[in-house]
C-alpha cells in the first residue's frame, strides 16, 4: 500500500528521483515510526508523514515524522554529530556516497510548562534528548549530556526548592509569541549561537508567555533520555521533574529571555 508521504523538493533533491519514488511507493518507508520531533508513534498508511533528513558534510539520516509536527525538510548538522557524537533518530540511513551508513541521530526534545516554586509560577522549558549523548569524538557508551552541560555552568538540582541561578550567556528567544531557540555565548566573544533551535516556532500558551514577560527569564531544566518522558500535563511534567532531580538525574539554570 502506498504511503502518505510527504517528500519535499529539497529532500527528494539530495535523495535523489529514484529513492523519493521508492518512498512514496512505499518500498521503502516504514509502515509505522516513532516521530522525529514529538517521539510519539506514527503510521505511515494511516496519516501523513514528512520525510526529514539531517545531513552531515558526507552523510546523511533520513527520519520520519508527523507532517501536523513537522514539514518534509532538510536539516543541517555537522558530521561530527552524524556519525556518533550524538544518538539515535529513528529512521532508516541514506548514502549520500557509497559505504557511507552513519548510526542514528538523536535529537533535543523541548517541552514548555508553568512549574511553582515557592508560591510562585515560571516558565520552564524541559530537555530531554531522544538517545544518549557522548562527548565529540568519542567511542564510549554512555551519556555524557548531565557533565557537558554542567561544564556549560547548569547546577545540578536534588530538589526543586528555589529559582536556580542566572547562566550569563545562555538566553532563550522569543519572537512573535513563539518559542525560536536556546542561544549559548559564540566562541572567542562572538555573537551568540543556537544550542537547540525549532525546525519550526514553537507555540507557547499565554500564560507561559506572560510569566517569562513577568520575569524576564525562562528556567531551563535538562534530563538524560528516559528520565522525563512526553508528559501531556503540567502536573505529571512536575512529577516526572521532581522524581529525576531526586535520582540525581536534573541539571537547572535561569535563561535570560530575549525577545517578547
């Protein structure tokens, strides 16, 4: 049966005719995946779905998602990351040369919500990668992604007691109402860069958007793969905070917001 597929001109460009057609013909796309942005289960004969490739100098990962959470789309990384540095997307390997198949991708799972702390409500954003994260280069197993982020400056977090400290540096954007990225500082003083950036802007409920206007900040809270999960409800989100900072597992910092 064929699939509801969405291939893009730019993906079917770097793919190639033969290999989107193989797609939309369904030979090769999954019947069903878990979505690239949401990590939610999808279906491929039952709604549609977007092609995404993320690809490197040399390689590429094609990965599947909701087309209601994601165009059909190319996404730039480094090659670093293609071929390890950061793990597993789901999705099939595409070569862009032959004898070229790279692992995985995994991406930044970015969730916004209202936490209270003492008496008092902030906005918050929860990372939360798709797969394991090892440093750049390296061909350990493991996670690194808790000690990278506090040689950044997060602190780690037991209990979710008090505002976390101001990471100068580090921002969060906001344009338009919507969420655009989470800016670390440039290397050698330069202009500020995206650490995690939406393929698309992210909305944000009205009541989000005002306490991050009331406070002029966003707390940013980080957590390995596994230790928060997809949580439909502040209060589930909260828990999940509250059991992860108790195992040790949660890292914290208060972002400068820019933008409105």
């Amino acid at each position: 049966m064929p699939r509801m597929l969405d291939v893009s001109d730019e993906v079917r460009a770097e793919i190639g005719d033969e290999e989107a057609d193989r797609l939309l013909a369904g030979e090769n796309a999954p019947g069903s995946y878990d979505c690239t942005s949401c990590r939610t289960p999808g279906d491929s004969e039952q709604e549609r779905t977007s092609t995404v490739l993320f690809i490197g100098d040399e390689t590429a990962v094609l990965a599947f998602a909701h087309a209601t959470c994601l165009p059909s789309q190319v996404v730039q990384v480094t090659e670093e990351q293609l071929q390890g540095a950061v793990r597993s997307i789901t999705g099939d390997t595409v070569d862009l040369e032959p004898e070229k198949v790279v692992p995985e991708q995994a991406v930044l799972g970015v969730t916004s919500g209202l936490v209270l702390i003492a008496g008092e409500l902030h906005p918050a954003l929860v990372v939360e990668p798709t797969g394991p994260i090892v440093r750049p280069g390296s061909t350990a197993l493991g996670d690194d992604f808790l000690p990278l982020l506090i040689e950044q400056g997060f602190m780690p977090v037991t209990a979710i007691e008090s505002v976390p400290p101001v990471l100068h540096g580090w921002s969060v954007l906001l344009a338009m109402g919507q969420l655009h990225a989470v800016l670390q500082p440039g290397t050698n003083g330069r202009q500020p860069v995206a650490w995690w950036q939406a393929h698309q802007p992210l909305q944000v409920t009205e009541g989000w958007r005002a306490a991050a206007n009331k406070h002029q900040q966003v707390l940013m809270f980080a957590a390995p793969v596994g230790s928060i999960g997809r949580q439909p409800r502040e209060d589930l989100l909260r828990d999940a905070l509250d059991k992860a900072a108790a195992n040790g597992k949660l890292v914290a910092s208060a972002l400068p917001l820019a933008g409105t």
